[in-house]
C-alpha cells in the first residue's frame, strides 16, 4: 500500500542525501520525494511516497527518520484528510489541427497550455495522481513526446495532522497500541 | 579572542575532557597536530588508523566516556573505516576528527580527497563537514553530546585545512542546539501499568540482559528489578558483566554460542523482557520459531529498534535506567520457584556435557585455560578480546561480576580488534588489570600495534590462543561443509620471537600443566607481555545454534563417557 509522509527536516547541506541513503540502506522503496521551503527559513519539508507493506514497516520507517538528526518531525498522513498534488508537464505532439482536440481534454482536467510551438505544445497540470495518470492516458494515443512530475505534496485539512507513531521522538502523541497494528 | 581554527578544536575538546586522543598524522591534518603541542592531551602514535579507532573504542567502553580518534585526509580516513563500523554496530560513543583539502579544492580531486562524509554516512549516528574555522566550536559541542546521549554511537567531524588555518573569534557555545534530536527518557504511565499487568501474569518470565544495560547504567536497578520479581536474567554478548555472573538469578550468556539452559528458558519462557538489547539474529535464531508462547516487552531507547527484527508486545520507548526506576515500584513480588527449578534441570544436564568436566588429558584446550586466567585473576580484569572461537570461550567461561569490564566486537564482529581495545582500555583504566584474548588470525591483523604498547608502556597481558586454523571459520567448514577446509589454515610466525622483536618480555606454553606458571609471571611482569598458547588445533565451540535454526535447537557437545 502506498504511505505519504510529511518531514521536516532541518534546511542544511546534505539533509536530501541522508534522507536518500537512508531509504537506500534499509531497503525501503521511495516511490516519490518532493522537497521545498517553508514558511520558516530554518526548515525544509519534504513529502516522500513510498510503498510499504503494513502499518508495522510505516513505524519503520518513521522511526528510521528519526535517527536522522536533522529530521525535526515526521507525519504519516496516507489515511488522514488530506490535500495532495502532483504538478506535470506534459509536451504533447500537435498540429494546428490538433491543438483544439489537447485543448478540450486539457479543460475537462482543468489543465492549461503553458507554450504553444509548431508542432507541439506544453500541458501544465496539477492535481491528485489518480487525476494527472488520468489525463496521461487520454494524451497517450495523441503523442506525448517528453513530460515531468514533481512527486506529491501533501498537506493535512484543517485542524487535523498526520499520525506520529514512533514513541518518544519529537512531537509523539500516545497512540493505542492496537493503532500501531500489535 | 581570535584563534585558529585548529586551536578552537582542542579549546573544544580539553573542555569536554579530553585528556587522550589516539591518532596519526598527515598533510591535512598538521595545523591540528601542531596546535596540539600547545594543550594538555595526550597524543597515543598509533601504528596504522584502524588501531586508533579501536583503541579509542576500548577507551569508551572502559571509562563510559567519550573516545577521540584522528586521521589524516584520503587513506589516513579511509583506514579509520573498520573501526567506525565497530563502534556503530556496538553504539559505542567515539568521536572521529579527520583532516580534509581545503574547502575550495573539494570536489576536484585533489591529493589525498576522499569523500569521507559520504563513505561515513551509512556507518555514524551523525557526521560533519566543517569548511569555516567559525563552525568549529558548534560542530564539536554537537559532536559530542550525539556521540554519548540517547543511544550513543560515533560521529565524524571532517575538518577542511583552511578550517584549521583560518583565525576567528572564539566563542563557546554555551548549549546545544538541535531541533531533530531529543532522546527520549521517561516511557508513557499508561505503558507501564500495561507492563506490569503483563509481570503479573507470568509464570515463566525471562529477562534478555543487552548492551543497553552498561549504556544506561542500570545495572543495580536490574537487580532490584529482578530480584524483585524473581526472574532470572540471561545476557547477550554485550550484556555480559551487566548482570552479575555469581548472582543467584544469572543464567549466562543467551544465543548462537550461548548456554543450552539460557535458550531453552527463552524458548519455552511465556514472558521476555528485553532490556537494552536488539534480537540481533545471533541471540534468536530463526525468527518464525523464536520464544512462540512469549509475550514480549522491549525497553528500548531507540524506536527504530522497536518491532525491527521480532514484533513485540509492549514497547517502552526510553532510557533503559530511568524506564526501570520508573517500573520498580509498581511491580510486586513473585515467586518463581518451580521455573527455576526446570531450568536449573536444564543447567544440571549441560554441566555433565560441559568441557569442563573433562579430566586434564594432557591437551591444552582454550576453554579450561580461561578458567585458569579467570581462577588467577579472581574474575577481575578487564578483559577484551578478538573475533573468533577464543571470544566465545572467553564469553562463555570469564565470568564476569561487573560493566564496562568486557570489551568485545559483538555486531560487527571485527577480527584485529582485541589488542588495540586493550590498550585504549588501559588509558581509562591504568591501574586495572588488563587482558586480551586473541587468535592468532585476528592478532596478526593489528599485531603492529605491539610496538605503540610498547612506546606507550601500556601494561596489558596478550594471549594468544594459537591453533594454526581460522578457527571459527574451520569451525563451520567442520560442521557444514563436510570438513573441506579450504582457506583456514594458517602459518604463524614465532610470536615469542615477535613479541620479543618489539622488546615485549613473552613465553609460549605447549601443556596445561605450565598453564598457572605463565599466567602468574605475566601478571607479575610489569608492561605487556605475550603468552603464546599452542592449544587443540580442532576443538569446537558448543552448543552451536546453526544459521537457520530454531534457537532451541543446538548442536550438543557430545557426553564423553
Ligand atoms: C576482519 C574480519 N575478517 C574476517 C572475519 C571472519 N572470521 C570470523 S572468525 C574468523 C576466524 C578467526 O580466527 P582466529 O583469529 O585464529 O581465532 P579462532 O577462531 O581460531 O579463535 C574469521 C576469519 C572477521 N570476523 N573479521
């Protein structure tokens, strides 16, 4: 199943990669990583998707993080209400004769045309995963000549927040053991 | 006031209480060396990097301080390798400082460049690379409240020459401050009643004694604990000393080497507490069989620790000392009368398997001359050892009253560490007793380091246990590959004539009867001396849980009748 997490890392030198090799040496599988600023200068945040078997490997995970010194905070919020995007840019094959078929499938997904070339042209699409695979799809049979995605970001709704299962490190609330999956 | 940057760093270090640091110098460190002429540290020469590591290991393990070690850029670093994945797999608390090219030619490869921080990375608790003479301070504060708070372990500090060079105000800082890294203490009360309640129940309980005890120092809670609740206490390797041996609930030593009564006990135990320890596949055996009809409470200051290897029932997240003091006056007492009674059967049928058993027949095996070195000695020295048949004998029959006395590569294993472990031990401890056991495969390996106890005059006894065989190894080749010995066999040089080549006074011993004599005059030969032991050339160390197998089923050293 996939699990998002949300951390806070301390914005140093080297924080990425010991994030990555962390991930590599355990033998955890990173399915995206996105990483950018915060409203705090100080702090960088970053959401990694991963595939993890049971709740149990998502405590490893989180309590792996952890061991980083640099990491300030992890929340797993894979089940917790959430908003997520992914961003995609997707260079398509058109002609000018094509460019109104990209344009009616970019609305429906309320996409945009970013750059418009002779024969081709750029979708700018942001959304859940499900929505941009989605999209992909119907511009396959098109002609998607290159395209990028940032990976997920996520953020919880309103009051709520991810769970932090991991005893005794920063921020931990008590969790029921029986939510720990034990 | 304005210092250098390399004058800061041993500021920073005479005020942690640095008093030894074992090192080897080169290019990119010198400014370091030459500003160390100026402070009150003692600098060991060691005589290749690894045995700094590992002296600066023992040390740590001897005092419960932090140790230091120092190599140079390039090949001095990559040297210290060996000895920073010891430290780590046995948390043991080491600060490595390291010399690095100057910050603007990194990247270039420039002379002696290696990426000491990415190699390091996987193998410390944390790391830095240090490219101002202003980050100094900061970074070594850090550097040595990670290395000995939570659960400790070793960091390296890569320093950039132009670092070292460059002038800069000094200013301590006056705390630390990090954000990520808050070890944790007290474990949740609603934890503990569940603790208890689980205590409670039990009938057969069973106290796994790890590492985690010495690091925490919670040794005399243990006993309460356990004398409490009437459990009785089985260690892993690193556990050992932990518990007392001679105490009335000691069982011994738990796992792949350990004693058949302290397997079968977890095996069929419906209650394991484990303290300080990791279930590290040498003490569980395969995991699907491991303690089937146990509840399982982990006290455990590191979460990534918590359900890694065997899930468990109840963790308690915290210092092991403080969870306990915490536990102790919630807990009753018990009687456990009848359990101690089936497992004393137990122990009653491994003792008439036992080596020990055996009449004197003229064979020098290594187990009965461990016995001997720890009936001379009084159960008292502080003892380290190689990696190999010789570390489990000496696990098995240098029975051990108290911590920080034991001294042994348990999760990495590492061949080459006994001698140099010894001498950093001797540094805490100089008026101590000082043994270490090596085979003659690991000894060759930092043999060299004969000549730095030697300019050190570190007073540590060496006995070599010489079977001509990687022992160990022919060991598993005997019992798992039909005795195809392929690699194991091994010419040594005279290492009389050695040690005595580097001035060190040393005997060999051929019979058991010249056993007692050799150990007495060592002890009474001021420095270190060397007895080479010429032992059984193919005995084997039992019980044997082999890789694979469930923890209760061991091969038995066969009855001798
Ligand atoms: C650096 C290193 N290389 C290889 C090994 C694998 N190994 C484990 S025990 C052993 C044999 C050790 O032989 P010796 O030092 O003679 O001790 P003995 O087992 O005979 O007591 C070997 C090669 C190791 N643990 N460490």
């Amino acid at each position: 199943m996939q699990y998002t997490f949300i951390a806070l890392v301390e914005n140093k030198p080297g924080v990425l990669n010991r994030v990555a090799s962390l991930f590599r040496r355990r033998n955890f599988n990173i399915e995206s990583l996105a990483v950018g600023r915060t409203e705090k200068p100080e702090v960088s945040r970053m959401t990694i998707v991963t595939d993890c078997a049971n709740d149990v490997d998502a405590h490893k995970i989180e309590a792996n993080l952890y061991k980083l010194v640099n990491v300030i905070d992890v929340q797993d919020v894979s089940r917790q209400p959430s908003v997520t995007r992914d961003l995609a840019l997707i260079k398509v094959r058109a002609t000018a004769e094509q460019r109104a078929e990209v344009n009616n499938l970019a609305a429906i997904f309320r996409a945009r045309i970013v750059d418009v070339a002779p024969d081709s042209v750029i979708v700018e699409a942001t959304g859940t995963e499900d929505k941009i695979e989605g999209m992909v799809e119907l511009l396959r049979p098109i002609g998607i000549i290159e395209m990028v995605r940032t990976g997920q970001v996520a953020m919880t709704r309103g009051e709520h927040s991810g769970i932090r299962r991991t005893a005794g490190a920063n921020g931990w609330r008590e969790v029921e053991l029986e939510e720990i999956g034990v | 006031m304005e210092l250098s940057g390399a004058e800061i760093l041993w500021e920073c270090l005479t005020r942690e209480g640095v008093e030894v640091v074992f090192g080897y110098p080169g290019g990119a460190n010198m400014p370091i060396y030459d500003a160390m002429l100026m402070y009150p540290v003692h600098h060991v020469l060691v005589r290749h990097e690894q045995g700094a590591a590992h002296m600066a290991d023992g040390y740590a393990r001897a005092s419960g301080r932090v140790g230091v070690a120092m190599a140079t850029s390039g090949p001095g670093a990559t040297n210290l390798v060996t000895g920073i994945a010891t430290a780590m797999m046995d948390s043991s608390p080491v600060v490595f400082i390291t010399g690095q090219v100057a910050a603007h030619l990194i990247g270039g490869d420039a002379f002696q460049e290696t990426d000491v921080t990415g190699i390091t990375l996987p193998i410390t608790k944390h790391n830095y690379l240090v490219t101002r003479a202003d980050e100094i301070a900061e970074v070594v504060r850090e550097a040595f409240y990670i290395a000995r708070s939570g659960r400790p372990g070793p960091v390296l500090i890569d320093i950039c020459k132009n670092a070292q060079i460059e002038k800069t105000e000094f200013v301590y800082p006056e705390e630390v401050r990090l954000p990520g890294y808050q070890p944790p203490s007290h474990a949740p009360k609603a934890d503990l009643q569940k603790a208890v309640e689980l205590i409670g129940r039990a009938k057969r309980p069973v106290i796994l004694c790890g590492h985690g005890v010495v690091m925490s120092g919670a040794e005399e809670v243990l006993q309460h604990f356990a004398v409490k609740t009437h459990t009785p206490v089985t260690s892993t390797l690193l556990g050992l000393g932990a518990f007392p041996a001679s105490h009335p609930l000691s069982l011994g030593m738990m796992g792949m080497h350990g004693e058949a009564h302290c397997n079968l006990a977890i095996q069929n135990a419906d209650l394991l507490l484990a303290f300080g320890m990791r279930f590290d596949d040498r003490v569980t055996g395969t995991l699907t069989t491991y303690a089937p009809g146990a509840k399982k409470v982990h006290i455990e200051i590191d979460p990534s620790e918590v359900h890694k290897n065997v899930k468990v029932d109840l963790p308690l997240v915290g210092d092991l000392k403080t969870v306990l003091t915490d536990l102790v006056p919630l807990v009753d007492e018990y009687e456990h009368d009848d359990w101690l009674d089936q497992i004393a059967g137990w122990k009653a049928e491994g003792e008439a398997r036992s080596i020990m058993a055996w009449p004197d027949d003229g064979k020098l095996y290594v187990s009965h001359l461990i016995h001997d070195l720890w009936s001379a000695t009084g159960g008292g020295a502080i003892v380290t050892t190689d990696v190999g048949q010789h570390q489990m004998w000496t696990a098995q029959y240098y029975a051990l009253d108290k911590p920080n006395r034991w001294i042994t590569s348990g999760g990495a294993g590492t061949m080459g560490f006994g001698l140099p472990s010894a001498i950093g031990a001797w540094f805490a401890h100089p008026d101590d007793e000082i043994w270490t056991v090596a085979g003659d495969g690991g000894f060759q390996m930092t043999a060299a380091e004969l000549s730095t106890a030697v300019q050190e005059g570190a007073n540590v006894k060496i006995a070599i246990m010489n079977n001509n065989f990687l022992g160990m190894v022919r060991q598993w080749q005997e019992f798992f590959f039909e005795k195809r010995y392929s690699g194991v066999n091994m010419t040594t040089p005279d290492f009389v004539k050695l040690a005595e080549a580097h001035g060190v006074p040393a005997r060999l011993v051929t019979a058991p009867e010249e056993v007692q004599e050799a150990i007495a005059w060592a002890r009474n030969t001021p420095g270190p001396v060397v007895i080479e032991f010429k032992v059984e050339k193919e005995e084997a160390v039992y019980p044997m849980v082999p890789a694979g197998a469930a923890l209760d089923q061991m091969l038995r050293r066969p009855v001798r009748s």
